[in-house]
C-alpha cells in the first residue's frame, strides 16, 4: 500500500469533503474548518481543520460558539500530521480535555476477507435487531469498562433510519456473548469502518478479534469498499499490524462540553 496516497485519500473522503456519517447530521464548512453536527444523541465532531498560527485561536472560538449555541458537546479529532504544529496545546488552552490517542490503520479489503477458524464452541450473530444492540452493550460494558447507553441509543437510531450503514457482529460461546464488533459503512467513500471490536477478558488471545475483523472484512467487500479503516487503540494495534494493517497517522479526541 502507498501510505502517503492512502492517508491523502482518507483526508479528502472521511475529513475535508466528508458528507454526513449517521442519520439526521449535516455537514458544516466554516472557513478551513469542516464540523459534523448531529442530531440528538449522536456523535458532533471537527472532522478537518487546515489552520495557521495567526488564525487558529479565533478558529478554535468559533467552533466553541457553534456548538455551545446548539448545546452540544463535540469532539476536535486531531491528527498528528494538522497544522499547526501546537493545535493540541492551543485546544488544551481554550477548555478541551484530551482522550488517549489512536492510530488511524488503514488495510485493502481482499487481503483482510479471509476465512479464519473459531475456537471450538463459539459462533458469529450476524442479525442487526435489537437483540444484538443488548449483546453489544453487555461486551462493551465488560470489555471496554464503559457506560454504553449513549452509544446504543445512536445505534438504534441508525438501525432504524439507515439499516444499510450499520452491520452487527457478536461472537457467542453458547448463549453468552464474548466479544462483539460493528462495521460502518458510508456511500461514496473507499473506507469500511471497522469499530468497537470487543473481547471479555477470559476470551482473548484466542483469535475471536481476528474472526471479527475477516467476518466484517467480507461483508465491506461485498458491498464494494476497497479499504478498511480502524482507529486503533494500543491494544489493537500490534495485532492489525500482524494481519498487515498499515499505520497512516495517530489521531487524538479533543472534547468539549459547553
């Protein structure tokens, strides 16, 4: 993969001309500035900034203003490679709190679409219903230390309104989950999303995250995506880069709440 042509293309289709990524959003251009607003519940952020020193603090206040007009918290999603150089620091300055870093991964679909053998009793729910949406919530829950609530409210409204975006996997040992994972899809872009891939405890380390990412690597080749794409957490990242994920940038969340 040429890295500098996958990062320029990830930074044209998902930042500077991403369209709306979950029902009921739209897409604000302020400047050098794109800002994705959602509807209730759902997932506000600055998707791509192109800033200079002189300009950036004012930049920065008026996306604070945008959003605290429509009393939404939102996220700055800063990639290492933004300028300018001291953008974190100037987000620190003005009231942002920073959450750990990730690293965008990006990987060619076919090569990721393979078939990869469960260990001996479990089994892959592919149904997107509402059934799925609680086993989610129970391996989040576990896996991930975290309240889900919010995020399985904007899932159930994706269901609903854009069932074709969104594909539900959880891993089942018997009838109790032990990891799940969603694939994101967005028309008119190379990138499947894979997100969420999460393994209990007691589970891991026995190639159920591997089966995840070949279920939803299959699925996005079916429907013509030619790239996936993870923000990947430490943990995640040395076992995509084993199954030949390429590192393209680290990417950090920058929340604000008015």
């Amino acid at each position: 993969m040429d890295k500098d042509a996958a990062l320029a293309l990830y930074d044209r289709e998902l930042r500077r001309e991403a369209g709306p990524m979950e029902p009921g959003a739209v897409v604000e251009r302020d400047g050098s500035v794109v800002r994705h607003v959602a509807a209730a519940n759902g997932w506000s952020a600055v998707l791509w900034s192109d800033l200079d020193e002189a300009g950036a603090d004012a930049a920065i206040a008026a996306q604070v203003a945008r959003f605290t007009e429509l009393g939404q918290e939102f996220e700055w999603k800063h990639h290492d490679h933004d300028r300018p150089a001291d953008l974190p620091e100037r987000l620190l300055a003005a009231g942002f709190t920073a959450e750990p870093a990730e690293t965008v991964m990006v990987a060619e679909t076919a090569a990721q679409a393979v078939p990869v053998e469960l260990p001996a009793g479990v089994h892959l729910r592919t149904e997107n219903d509402e059934e799925a949406l609680r086993l989610v919530a129970e391996v989040h829950r576990v896996a991930f230390e975290d309240d889900p609530s919010r995020l399985v409210e904007r899932l159930r409204v994706q269901l609903a309104e854009a069932p074709d975006t969104l594909r539900l996997v959880v891993a089942m040992a018997g009838d109790r989950p032990v990891s799940a994972a969603r694939l994101e899809t967005v028309p008119g872009v190379s990138f499947a999303g894979l997100w969420s891939g999460g393994t209990l405890p007691e589970w891991r380390g026995r190639g159920i995250y591997r089966a995840l990412v070949a279920h939803r690597a299959a699925v996005a080749a079916e429907l013509g995506y030619p790239y996936l794409q993870v923000d990947a957490a430490p943990t995640s990242r040395p076992i995509l880069q084993r199954l030949g994920f390429t590192p393209l940038t680290v990417t950090t969340p920058f929340t604000f709440t008015p």
